[in-house]
C-alpha cells in the first residue's frame, strides 16, 4: 500500500514536471516572459482582492455571532471591569481592523496596473504622518490609563477580612488548603512531604514521621548496599589475600628489610621493635580479618543478598548520599515562632486539606496564594477571569470576589450540570490537559457547613483517622508510586 | 583589493559547499530553511490531526511517528515535544536563519555595492554552524525519551528535570546543544551585516539612500547581538542546572518522590533571561519581512514607498522599544504589579511606529499602478496580517486582560498571524522577488498566485477561528478539550482549523514544487526583470564573485524614484545620475 503511495506520488511529480515543461515551450514560443504579469491577470488579482475581503469580513462576523459571547457574564468583581475593559478594546480594534483592511484590499483592487497609466509620484507627507502618529498615541494613551486603572484595582492589597486559600499544584492535580479555626495556615517545608503530608505542612508529628520514613529508606538502601554480591565477593577476596599475606609476612617483611637497609640507612634497632610490635597486632588484624570474612560468609548465605550492575551499585550510593541530606534537612526544620501565641508546631495541626472541589463563599473576597511541588502550573478560572502561575520556590497570590454562585450560574446557562472550574494553564507534563479542579460557589452558610465537615489535617491522638488523611493517603501514595 | 571582480579558480567544493561567496550562502541558508520548514509543517499537521480528530487513529501518524503514536493515535508525550519543536524551528530555524540568513546574506552586499560581505570566513562559519545546529535539533526527534516537550520556551523546572518528563532527558540537552550553536551562526551573520553595512557602501550610497531592506537588516542584525547572547546565558545557567547541581532556577523541588536538594533558585530568573531575547527575536522575525515588502511594494506598485524617514524612524523605534516589553510575556507569573504596569505602557507603545508602518504601506499602494507579482501579493498580504495581528497584541499588551488570555489560543492566533502569516509571507515574497537575482530564472506565475491565495485563505482559515478559541478558555499546549464541558460549545472549530491547516499544508506543495523546478527549468532571466531601482539589478544575471565586472557602481540618488514624473521611464537605477536642473528627493 505504502509502494503505491509512493509510486503514485513519484509519478505525479514526473507528470507535473514534464506538463511544467510543456508550458514553458508554450509561452517562450509565443515570446511571453513571467515578468510582464499581464492586464487580465492584474484585473483578477485586483478583483480577488475584493472577493476575499468580502469572504474574510463575513466568516469574521460569522464567527462573531457563533461565538463572540461565548463565555458567560463575569462571576467575579474584577471581572465586570475586565469585561468592560475588553469590549473597549475589541472596539477600537474591530474600528481599526475594518478600516485599515478595507483600504488596503481596495487600493489594491482599484489601482492594478495599466501599461497607459503612470503612477502618483507621492513620496511623504509630513503632516499626515504626524496625524496618524498623534492619533494612534491618543487612542493608545487612553487605553493604556483605562488598562492600568483595572490592573492596579486588580492586583491590590486584598481586605483584611478576605478568605484566604492556598492552592498547591504538583503533577497532575491541585489541592487546597484552608487555615483551621486558627485562622492561620501551618509552615510548609517540601523536605516533610510523606505519602500522609503532601503538602510538607511543618508539625511536630510531621517532622517525627518524615524522619521515621526516612530512616526506614536509609536502613533499606544501606542494606541493599552492603549485601550486593558482586562487592561482597570482591571485599572477601581482598581480605583472603591479606589474610594469606601476613601468614608469611613476619619473614618476608624482615627479607624486605635487608634489602633496603643499604638504601635507607635506616636504623637497625627500629626494625627490632617493629618486628616485636607486630607480632601482636599482627594477631589482633589477623582475627580481625578472619572474623569480617566469615562475616561476609553468613552474609552471602543469607537470603538479602542482591546482585546489581556496577551503574545501579553506584545509584544506589548515589541515592543514599542524596537521602542522608534529606535526613539533615528535615533534623534542621527547627521550632519557629510566631508573634503571638501559635507555635508553628501547631498552626497546621488544625489545617483543612481539599481535594477534587473546593467551595467559597459569595460576595466575599478571597485571596488565593499558590504554591507548587514540583515545576510551574498555573491556576486559570476563566469564569472568575483569573490566572496566576504557581511556581516552585516562589509564592504567589492573586485575589478576587466571586458574584454568581454555581446554583444562579447553573440558572443563568440553563444548565443543571454546570460547574465552575480551575485548569492548570502552564504546560507542565504529560497529563496538563487534564489538571483541574471543581469550584463551588454557595451561600456563606452552606460554604460554612462545608468547611466544618472537612477533617483537620491531623487529629488528636485517640481520635479516628479522618477521612481526608486516608483519602489524602491513598491519592499521594498512588501520585508518588506513579512518578517514582 | 582593488575595483576588479575576483577571478580565481574555483573548485565544485569551494564553489558549492564551503563557499564564502555571500550569494551562495544565501541559497544555502534558504534551501536548509526550506527543509526545516518542509519537517516543521509536518509536524504540525500531526499534532492538528489529533486536535482536530482527538483520540482517531490514523495510519499516517503510525507510519512517521512509530512507537509514538501506537494505533495510530499520538502518544500524549510525543505531542507536546511536536508542538516544541515545530515552535522551535519555525521561529529560529526558518524564520531567522531562513530569512536574516537567506537576504541579509543576498541583499546586503548587492544593495549596498560591496564586492562581498566584511569577512566572506566568518560568513561561511555562519551556514555551517546553522547546518550543524540544525541537525542536532532534528536528530534529538529520534532519541529514546523524545525531543524536548516543554514547549519551545522550555521553562524550568519542567525542562530543568528529566524526572519531570521524558522530554527533559536527552532530548532537552540536544535542544539546548544546537540552540548554542544556532546563537553562534546568528552572532557570526549579525556582526558581519552591521559592519559590512557601515563600512562597505560603494561612493554615493549615503544612509539616506539606503534600500529600506537594508536597513531592516542592519537594525535586526543589531538586535540580535544584543540580545542572543543572553539567551546563552539562559541555556548555559540551565544547562548547569541540569548536570552540576546549581540552583539558578530551582528550589523546594520534591519530584520523582525525593526531596531535591536544591534552594534559593527561581524559575522567573529563566523567563526573564529567555524573554530578554525572546522580545527582540520576534522583532529580528518581523523586520527583514518588513523591509522586504517595503521594497516589493515600491517596486512592483510603481511609486516611492511612502515615507521614507519616518519608516526608517519607526524602524529604529521598534528597535529599541522591543528590548523593553519583554515582561509582557511574564504578567501572570507573580512578578511585582508595577513592573506589570511598566511593561503595559512600553508595550503599548510599540504600537505606534507599528502603526505609522502599516499607514505607510496602504498610503504606498495608493494611486499606484500595482503589477501583482506572486511578491507584491505575499506583501500586501504582509500588510492586511501585520495590521490584524497587530491589533490583538493591544489586548495581550494590556495586563488586566491578559490574565484572561495568557497561554490560550488567543496568544496562539496572535503569534501566528504575525509571524506564521507575515512573517513568513516577506520571506515567501522575497523568494518570489529576488529568485531571478538568486538562481538567474524565473519562477512560474500561475503556480504563485494559486500558492498565494491557497495560502492566504488556508492561513486566516487556521488562526482566525482561534481567536474566539482562546477567548473562550482553552488553554494552549493542551492534547485534548474533551475533559472540558465549557468548552464543548468551540469544539467545532477545531476540526475546521484543521482541515484548513492540512489544505494549507498541501498548497505549499505549489510553491516547493515551482521553486526546485524553476532552479533547473524555470525561464531564463533578464538582468532586471522587475524594473526595479536598486543595484543589486545591475549586476550580471549570471553570478560573478565580486559581483561587478568591473569598477563598483557610483550612486547618485534614492532607491524609490519610481513614476518621477521627471523620468520617462516608471523607474530610475540609483545608478542614474540627476537629469540637469532635477531636483534630487
């Protein structure tokens, strides 16, 4: 099949080449040259110029009434200023694109050529250039004023009052978190994240159990490491020959002696004492050797033994370094303080941790900060007219007040399915075309139920594990296995 | 070196692979930028196939992409290192090494009348140097973990970590091995330019009567010194990134299930060093296509281009201004509000010598007597999409609404109309225009008009519908929308774009095949078909090394005295001296 695709095309080629020849013969017979474009053919392309301005200015308005409102009215306050800003905009630039087209694609339609007309020798004009410079900057003066008046109203200071939610991005989901009754939200440290702490939050029983885990890794590895056959059999065999070695030593060393005694001029009685001494640590190595290789004996009989290439040996020491730091750095997540009373073991103890949906209240503000595991993603709600990177090592924030609750949005589309949501907007890996999460806009009652039934990220000793640490466990623990 | 031409002896090796002869190594940079241009299609035909057709199999994907498309359906991995590298040939490969490369290295010297360009060595360095750049960028397509994927930006850390995906393993390293050898061949073309151009202008060729080719190529050749170097230094920091353990750009990483024990870095650090470049490389894109249509739309439209200060002006205002609105890339990435703000007037700014530009043009065609070559239909097409494109670069310029369209196709139909429609359609009209300076025959006509209004119709029929794509909340870089019930409603579009991105992709079959054609068999050219003023028609049709037999041209007046009422004829060589009694423009 593939042959005769080929085949089909190389014959194609052969056809057009030969009929290209034909056609050239044809018109170097009748002494045309490409150069001189005929009348006719300036008349058609001025006209198709026509044709297709026709064509482009209705597919444009076509399109403009498909899908021209196609995002519903702003559910956020900024939003209604946004939209403002934006029908201005497209305003001026439908005004311009309509304009400026139209002139080009009807001087190019009027003025083709005619071998009895010469062109208008119009080489500049100081004053209508400075008409069209001036005006555009007016006209870009005030855009400019309007634009920035939004942004700066947009990216202010939020209320003091404002709900605050964290949302934290990793491959390929985003969680939120929302400070407990404290009203504070738990230090963050990526050093704690454990499949039961995927968002490293600083507690006591986090640091504890980030240090237990790592322990177990590094008693694993280490382990791994000492039973690897190939170096096990390796270091026995270097401690046999030593072994053999010394048995014989005591007389080949003295032999040695002698030989360099010319050249050393070294001192006869030093040798001596030398000698003695070495008897008896000769005999303390010897056991010591004797007993590491029967260490290694019992090893090699055991069923831990593992055998790995010379490159995955050398991962592994590899890996044991990078973990033995990562025990360092989480000893090093000393207590802090804040001013006032909450120590920072406990402002996170009581954090609400959020997957799948997250729910806000109306009409009231809310300050989002973002924070990111692993690379940047970023966190778009089209809806609310929002977008903020999240990006690792560097916090950031934006705010907003959301206006329409998903029950009136739902009213608003005719759509009883409707729901807000939250995309990830910076390309971030195989699954960003599907990162995202439900928003749910409700009444301050409601979203305050909601919060209520969210478990605290860590429960009081006694108490029941929460639903959310399992979930929190099952999801990080798969997420973790998949990337590894 | 005295006023003779050159005539040594010139082997098939010196004369057609290591030549140092500036018209050679125009053709060179044009046909290696043909066949970058030629795979970066393809790749984007594959990717709009599963956009326009999510999750159908086709027999073609499997039989060019293999294992990354299993049945027929484009693995997820494999369609964002398509997107990435079709990003990153089109913008470096085709549209700045095919277009500086191809008619700075061309023009330069024939417009200015200089024997050749300042050093002809560093010049062949230059080709070779994107040759070899080229084919490592081609060759990290065919490695284990695939080709760089994070887009042809490749931010860290997705780029930085090869945990993050497998892209990021050799595949990136590639990447960034033949961008530094793609900044060498531009620096080594870019210092050549500006000094060949302000040392080797023939006696009479003042600035002032500079082709306005030639001043987009000095002022492009300019910014890309100064701004490539410190895309180096992004592509260096990361590459340090990624082997020796620095944290330039990385911190509080867990990825992979490990802690990475990297602080105090940041992923904006990169931006703002890639954007640094990445502002002006748009511009080192857009200008020679401008300078280029000034020159075929005062040539085939039988006037002056209107305006000659003030576009040498804005040209020099585009300049400069492009290196200060490279944050608008940057509004949603947290960075400081005000800084946002500082970006949003630089921005908007440039919108003004843009416009004066525009104005100009259509000022230039009327009452003009338009002879429509398939170079002056590529050029007014320029026009109509510099000024569409143009415009939406008003909304994204302006922060508060730029949080809205950040990465969504609103962006996507933005660049593309400006650089994948007028960018691209200067250096198609260049190649239509000098091809009988380049290879001494002419290209068919009827193939270029059927290749222009394919092209023209096939293109806005891709980008227009993605405005309202964007608009609407689709992110870009995505593989599939069907996770998505608010975006169902502009789902239909995206077969539409489709179907016109695969019927544009065969319309350049038209051209591919009229231009290789053409090389052999195309009707033979006279010295200056077009009738048009400037030097480079006043050199034999067949090449000579030195360009002039004979001393070098002397210069008495501009390049645009076309329909001088003084002169009988509609054009007059800068070569001309003034008539008595004219009075010189």
């Amino acid at each position: 099949m593939k042959l005769l695709i080929l085949l089909v095309v190389v014959l194609g080629l052969v056809a057009a080449v030969q009929l290209s020849k034909i056609y050239q013969l044809s018109i170097s017979l009748r002494g045309k040259r490409e150069e001189e474009i005929s009348e006719a053919d300036n008349r058609m392309n001025g006209g198709l110029w026509l044709v297709f301005m026709v064509l482009f200015y209705a597919s444009f308005i076509v399109l403009l009434i498909r899908y021209g409102d196609y995002l519903p009215p702003s559910a956020s306050v900024h939003g209604l200023a946004v939209d403002q800003l934006m029908n201005f905009n497209m305003a001026i630039i439908f005004a311009v694109f309509f304009l400026v087209n139209t002139l080009l694609f009807w001087f190019s339609a009027k003025y083709y050529y005619r071998a009895d007309r010469k062109a208008t020798f119009y080489s500049h004009d100081n004053k209508l250039e400075l008409i069209w410079t001036v005006i555009p900057s007016i006209v870009l003066a005030v855009i400019i004023a309007f634009g920035l008046r939004t942004w700066n109203e947009m990216t202010g200071e939020a209320a003091d009052d404002a709900i605050r939610v964290e949302m934290y991005s990793k491959q390929f989901d985003w969680t939120a978190r929302y400070p407990g009754n404290d009203g504070e939200f738990g230090l963050a440290n990526y050093n704690l994240i454990t499949p039961l702490n995927a968002l490293g939050i600083v507690t006591e029983e986090g640091v504890e159990s980030a240090l237990e885990e790592i322990e177990v890794k590094i008693a694993k590895l280490e382990d791994e490491i000492a039973y690897e056959k190939g170096h096990l059999l390796d270091e026995r065999e270097e401690l046999m020959e030593r072994l053999h070695e010394d048995d014989h030593g005591h007389g080949h060393a003295h032999t040695e002696h002698e030989h360099s005694e010319d050249d050393n001029h070294s001192d006869h009685s030093d040798h001596a004492d030398h000698a003695d001494h070495g008897d008896a640590s000769h005999n303390g190595l010897k056991a010591l050797l004797e007993s590491r290789i029967s260490e290694i004996d019992h090893m090699l009989e055991s069923d831990k033994v593992i055998i790995l290439t010379e490159a995955a040996y050398e991962a592994k020491e590899d890996k044991l370094y990078r973990l033995k730091r990562h025990r360092t750095r989480i000893m090093e997540i000393g207590e802090f303080n804040f001013d006032g009373e909450l120590s920072a073991w406990d402002a996170g103890r009581d954090d609400r941790i959020v997957k799948g949906e997250f729910h806000l209240p109306i009409g009231r503000e809310v300050e989002f900060v973002f924070r990111s595991r692993d690379v940047i993603h970023s966190a778009y709600m089209p809806h609310f007219r929002t977008q903020m990177n999240s990006v690792p090592g560097v916090p950031t924030r934006f705010k907003m007040t959301p206006i329409i609750s998903t029950d009136s949005m739902r009213m608003i589309l005719d759509d009883p399915d409707f729901d807000y949501v939250l995309l990830c907007n910076k390309v971030c890996g195989a699954a960003h075309f599907n990162m995202q999460m439900k928003i749910v806009i409700e009444s301050q009652e409601a979203y305050d139920a909601w919060l209520n039934e969210q478990d605290p990220f860590l429960v009081k000793e006694g108490e029941e594990e929460s639903e959310t640490e399992k979930v929190t466990a099952e999801v990080a623990s798969e997420n973790i296995t998949a990337s590894l | 070196m005295g006023d003779q031409a050159h005539h040594h002896e010139e082997s098939f090796v010196s004369k057609y692979v290591f030549s140092q002869d500036h018209k050679m190594i125009s053709k060179q940079f044009l046909v290696t930028a043909i066949v970058m241009g030629v795979v970066a299609v393809m790749l984007s035909v594959f990717f709009r196939l599963q956009l326009g057709w999510p999750g159908e199999s086709f027999a073609i994907l499997e039989t060019f992409l293999g294992k990354w498309a299993p049945d027929g359906v484009l693995d997820r991995n494999a369609y964002l290192a398509l997107v990435t590298i079709h990003g990153t040939i089109m913008v470096f490969f085709v549209l700045t090494g095919g277009l500086s490369g191809t008619f700075s290295n061309l023009l330069i010297p024939l417009q200015i009348g200089a024997r050749d360009m300042a050093s002809g060595f560093l010049n062949m360095l230059s080709y070779w140097f994107f040759l070899f750049s080229s084919v490592i960028m081609i060759f990290s397509l065919f490695v284990e973990g695939g080709a760089a994927s994070g887009g042809w930006t490749v931010y860290p850390p997705l780029s930085a970590l090869p945990q993050a995906m497998p892209g990021s393993g050799m595949g990136m390293t590639l990447w960034l091995i033949s961008m530094v050898l793609f900044v060498v061949s531009s620096l080594l073309g870019g210092l050549n330019y500006v000094v060949t151009i302000i040392n080797l202008r023939t006696k009479g060729m003042s600035m002032t009567r500079l082709p306005l080719t030639i001043w987009a190529f000095m002022v492009t050749a300019i910014l890309g010194v100064l701004s490539f170097p410190v895309l180096v230094s992004a592509v260096v920091l990361l590459l340090m990134d990624r082997t020796m353990g620095t944290a330039f750009y990385l911190s509080d990483i867990f990825i992979g299930g490990e802690a990475l024990d990297v602080t105090g870095g940041s992923p904006i650090l990169y931006q703002h060093l890639f954007w640094f470049l990445g502002h002006p490389e748009v511009y080192i894109v857009l200008l020679p296509a401008l300078g280029i249509s000034s020159e075929v739309i005062a040539t085939n439209a039988r006037k002056p281009i209107f305006g000659y200060k003030a576009m040498v002006g804005s040209l020099l205002g585009i300049g400069f201004l492009s290196f200060i609105v490279w944050g608008h890339h940057m509004f949603v990435t947290g960075m400081n509000p005000f800084i946002g703000s500082v970006f949003v007037f630089t921005t908007l700014l440039i919108a003004i010598p843009s416009a004066v530009k525009a104005f100009n043009y259509i000022t230039t065609l009327w009452k003009g007597n338009i002879r429509f070559s398939p170079a002056m239909l590529f050029s007014i097409g320029l026009v109509s999409t510099f000024v569409t494109g143009g415009l939406t670069g008003i909304i994204l310029a302006d922060s508060a609404l730029d949080v809205n369209v950040h990465d969504t196709y609103f962006v996507v139909a933005h660049f593309h109309i400006v650089m994948g429609m007028s960018a691209i359609f200067g250096m198609l009209a260049g190649v239509y225009h000098w091809f009988p300076k380049m290879f001494g025959r002419m290209m068919n006509n009827k193939l270029g008009f059927v290749h222009f209004w394919i092209t023209i119709v096939a293109g806005y029929g891709v980008f227009f519908p993605m405005h309202f794509v964007g608009i609407a909340g689709a992110p870009r870089r995505y593989y599939e929308y069907s996770n998505f019930e608010f975006l169902n409603g502009v789902q239909d579009l995206q077969p539409i774009i489709s179907t016109f991105a695969i019927v544009g992709a065969i319309g350049q079959l038209f051209f591919l095949f009229n231009f290789f054609y053409s090389i052999r068999y195309g009707q033979k050219a006279v010295q200056n078909p077009w009738k048009s003023n400037t030097l480079e028609w006043t050199t034999p049709v067949k090449h000579l090394h030195g360009n002039w037999d004979g001393p070098l041209p002397i210069v008495h007046r501009w390049a645009y005295d076309y329909s001088n009422p003084v002169h009988e004829e509609d054009f007059v060589l800068q070569t001309t001296p003034p008539l008595d009694g004219e009075v010189m423009h």
